[in-house]
C-alpha cells in the first residue's frame, strides 16, 4: 500500500523560513503589542527531524490578547500558542504532575524576536520550584493516578482480562517516570525520550527499569510475567516514597468541612 504523501518531510532551513513568514505576519499586525516570538519543542532544542511540527511562543503585553492557532500549512504542522506576559511567568512557576513532561517548553526557546530578553529570564524559573510543591505533587498524583491505575491492573488480571494488562503497565510506567522526574528535579528533553532518560536518573524506585525497558522493547505478550513486574514496581514505589517521606494515605476520615 502506498504511503500518504503528508504529513511531509521538511529540512531545517524550511521550517525556519516559514517561522520567519509567520514572525513576519505577527509583527504586521501587532506591533506594539508582541514583546517575544520563541521557538519551542525540537526545533528550540535544535534536534528536530524531518517530520517535525513548528511550535511557537508568542508573548503580548498584559493588555492585549491574541488567539492561539494550530494548524496545517503547506508542508507544515503548526502550533503557535499566545499568552500574555503575566500568564506566561505564572506558568513557568507551576508544579503539576506533568512539571518533568513540560517544564523544557520554557527553558529550551530559541528566540526569533525579544525586545525585553524575556525568555532568558523565563528559563529560570522552572527550576525555582519549592521542594514543598514538588513533594505535594508527588503525594496528589499517586492518589490520582498510580493507585488506580494497580487497582485496575488487579481487577483485570482477576477476571482474565489480560488484553487490559499491556495497556495498564504502560500507563503505571507513564506515571512512574513523571514521578521520577520530579523528584530528581530534572526535565525530560523530549516525550519520545522520557522513558530512556528516566531510568538513568539516580532516584527512582525499584522495579521500574525491568518494566520500562520491557515496555520500549514492546515485549507485552508474556501477561503473567508483565503482571508481576507490574506488581514489582506497585511495591518500588511505597518503598520509594516512604524513604522519601511522603505519605499519601490517612488514618481519620477528613473533616468534610
């Protein structure tokens, strides 16, 4: 079967031809009220590939706001996504469980129009977080995420469900390597690497490499064995966090007040 001729292979020197278009397009029409135009993502880290989209940082002045677009164009996907100055610090700032999967989209800009040297100063910020915030975090998403994600595995696993397995190990380890990342306080360079880059930080619970390795090799077909590694990591990662001293269960109901 014949491949589809898009999305489209491109070289570097076109995508930044087309970011020079659309700076160009911005400036036109706003002026007075752009203070910096930055790229992100690979091409901000300078490791973008042929099929890689453009994505773009635009940031106005406090008073003024400009729709974001997403889009495809010609040979080209792509994002540019305008905030206001003040909403752009306040995110840089910002712990969530996905801090270690963004936080690089505000360190690694290469800017293309700055009257103000804002993303210099914006990088900084990311890595300023509290060790407060981080270990509040952590202590949310476990409840939010991994406990129900072993629970689900469990219940599948009791009723021979096992097409559920792949699928739940994948996002136990998904979960796990946001977790790791911020309780290394490091960020991951890209999506595609986050898996590779997280079993090579120094903190990080036992079970997890088994399992994220077998996930990047694909090698699912064994439910029994998955499972236990599954379970594996499940008992890595209490451990973990009562080293780390983070207790995410209770012992008295909440006040409900």
């Amino acid at each position: 079967m014949d491949m589809l001729s898009f999305p489209v292979a491109t070289t570097r020197k076109e995508k930044i031809d087309i970011i020079n278009e659309i700076k160009e397009r911005l400036l036109i029409v706003h002026q007075d009220n752009i203070i910096a135009i930055g790229v992100y993502g690979s091409l901000g880290l300078e490791s973008d590939m042929p099929y890689s989209d453009i994505e773009l940082h635009v940031i106005t002045t406090d008073d003024i706001s400009i729709k974001s677009h997403e889009f495809i164009y010609d040979k080209f996907k792509i994002e540019v996504s305008a905030k206001q100055k003040k909403e752009f610090f306040k995110q840089a700032i910002e712990v969530d469980d996905s801090w270690a999967i963004k936080a690089g989209v505000f360190i690694n800009i290469m800017p293309i129009h700055d009257t103000q040297n804002l993303f210099n100063e914006i990088k900084k910020l990311p890595l300023q977080v509290s060790d407060s915030a981080i270990r509040e975090t952590m202590k949310e998403f476990m409840i939010w995420e991994p406990y129900e994600t072993i629970a689900k595995i469990r219940n599948n696993f009791l009723t021979r469900n096992f097409n559920y397995i792949p699928m739940g190990a994948k996002d136990l380890t998904w979960q796990t390597a946001k977790l790791i990342g911020l309780a290394n306080r490091k960020y991951y360079s890209t999506r595609s690497k986050t898996f590779e880059e997280s079993i090579k930080m120094e903190s990080k619970p036992k079970g997890y490499v088994e399992l994220a390795k077998c996930v990047m090799k694909g090698e699912l077909s064994n439910i029994e064995y998955f499972y236990q590694l599954c379970e594996n990591l499940w008992t890595g990662l209490n451990e973990w966090y009562d080293k780390l001293g983070i207790e995410y269960r209770v012992q008295e109901f909440p006040s409900f007040e």
